[in-house]
C-alpha cells in the first residue's frame, strides 16, 4: 500500500475514533447565543402544578415555597455591603432616584407638633437598612416640620434590619422614637392592622417578592382609605440603544465586581436577574390596579415616573375613599 494510501486511511480512521470537534464561534457569536438563550428563558413562565408551585429566582424556575430563603440568602451576604450593591447597579445614581422618590411623595404633615396624634403613620417595606426611612423622617422633620409622624421599617430578613439599627444608632436617628422595626413577610402583614397607615412605601424590593400580587393585595389592606402605595424599582429602558449598554455592564460587570469586591458573585448574579424578570412599566402598572388602587396619570397615557430613560421608575396606586 502506498504511503498516500496510508495516510488517507489513518486520517479516516481518526475522524471515527476522536469525536467531532465543536463547531468554532467568535466571542461576538458566543454573547449573542447568551442572550437568545437568555430570552428564550424569559419568554418561557415557571410550569406550574397545583401541588407544587414554581416561580422564578433569577433565571432559575424553583419551588414557590423555597424562593423565600434563597433571597434571604443572598440579602444576608449583602447586608453589609448593600449600599455598594445599589451603586454598581446604578452608577450611583440610586441615591439621588431615592432622593427623587421622597420629595415626590411628601411625606407628612405640614407643622404636625409632637404629641398630638395626628401624624402620619408611614410603612417602608423591604426597607431593613432605613436608607428610605431616614429620608422620610428628614423630610417630615425638616420639609413639613412634622415631628409627629412616625415610621415602620419592615423587612423579612434580621441581617438587613440588625443593619439598619446600626445605621440609627449612628446617625442620630434612633434616639427620635418614631422609628420602629418590624420583620415581617410583605405578602403577610398579620401583625399589622386593616387600614391602619396612611404611606407605604417600597423600594428595590418588591422584586424580590415571591407573589408580587399577594404583596399588592397586603398593601390595599393595610393603608387607609386615600393612602398611598409608592414603589421605585428598577425597570425597562425606552431606548434600545440605551437599554443594550446598560444589559452589557449588567450582566458582564457587576457579577465580576461582585466576586472581586464582595467574594460573592453569585448573589449579585441573581440580582441583575431579578432585574431584568421585574415586569415592564405598563405592566406593572395594571397589576397595581388589579390590587384596587387609582393610579395617579392613568387617564393622561402615563400612569408612572421614568427615571434615567426608565432604568429606574416610580409607581404609585391610591386606596380609594
């Protein structure tokens, strides 16, 4: 047999024996793979079996009853670094959308002296570090010189409320005796009365939720007739130019940065995730009207407030009189 005999029947038998190589794909055709992949994901809802109830954690369809203590899982690695979390996932902007967020809700009332009981009675859920709640209380004190309304922060996770005791304590905050904690499930508030508050307030929280419609319905119940549901969450950019920036730094930076600052890479996953399952604003918006709310703006086509093209927005719902 001839050399170039030998050599075609050894390449043949190698092509047998090896398996087949992996088609090649550019870095530019992998990235664009993960986010077909990433869609079809989010296109497709958690299948759900009346025994046994899905819902989503991120990307990942889980257990209904087991997404509680996954996100008090990661909330109890961030606690100490929450404020850094917020910051990478909004170029630090988070502090002035919050700023934002109060002035527009106005809490309190105008020259409310202390000790006559007419003070607001404000709730700030999923609010365990007080980064909302100390904003309130400076508005009402300083804006409305309201030294009479008080404020519940209520959180499901101990580590994020043992966080915002801390920060009381050090800003002078927990010495004023109208702010209380309270940890407590926002999808159920047994340990607060029917219409016993007049603002409710949430904010990067509520997509966290395990059932955001039981959290809406919870809030209906609690607020009195004309309080307030007021909820800034991350949301859905209007421009896709904008909107493919921002996923890019998302979901390829602030995981890394997680691991690197934070050794925990994970849980910021799940966060960035969190983000982009939350629903779109309009959607969002008819689910609050589904809970029984009026939505302040509906009938001018924009019942809510983008922030930054949307990146963030404010959503508030009404409890009828």
């Amino acid at each position: 047999m001839s050399t170039p005999t030998l050599t075609r029947t050894s390449t043949r038998l190698t092509h047998r024996l090896l398996p087949p190589r992996p088609p090649y794909r550019c870095l530019s055709c992998s990235r664009l793979l993960a986010q077909q992949q990433q869609h079809q994901h989010q296109q497709q809802p958690p299948k759900q079996d009346a025994q046994n109830p899905t819902t989503h954690f991120g990307f990942q369809t889980v257990p209904s009853s087991s997404k509680q203590s996954r996100v008090a899982s990661v909330f109890t690695s961030v606690a100490s670094s929450y404020d850094t979390m917020n910051d990478l996932m909004s170029l630090g902007t988070h502090r002035l959308w919050k700023d934002h967020f109060v002035r527009s809700i106005d809490p309190g009332i105008r020259d409310c002296a202390e000790g006559n009981g007419s003070g607001q009675t404000i709730l700030d859920i999923a609010g365990g570090t007080g980064d909302i709640a100390f904003r309130v209380l400076e508005h009402c004190t300083l804006v409305k010189n309201d030294h009479a309304s008080k404020i519940i922060v209520s959180d499901i996770n101990p580590d994020m409320l043992a966080e915002g005791k801390r920060r009381a304590r050090e800003g002078g905050y927990g010495q004023s005796g109208r702010l209380s904690w309270l940890e407590a499930n926002a999808e159920d508030l047994r340990a607060m009365p029917d219409n016993s508050v007049d603002l409710y307030t949430v904010a990067f929280g509520i997509r966290n939720f395990t059932s955001k419609p039981r959290a809406l319905r919870e809030a209906f119940r609690v607020l009195k007739p004309g309080g307030v549901f007021a909820c800034l969450e991350f949301s859905k950019l209007n421009s896709r130019l904008l909107e493919a920036v921002y996923k890019r730094w998302s979901f390829g930076a602030i995981p890394l940065i997680g691991q690197l600052v934070a050794g925990d890479r994970e849980s910021y996953q799940y966060l960035v995730e969190s983000i982009e399952r939350f629903p779109g604003q309009e959607e969002w918006m008819g689910m609050i009207e589904e809970a029984g709310f009026l939505v302040p703006g509906v009938e001018e086509g924009k019942g809510w407030e983008d922030l930054m093209g949307g990146i963030a927005c404010v959503h508030k719902g009404v409890k009828p009189l």
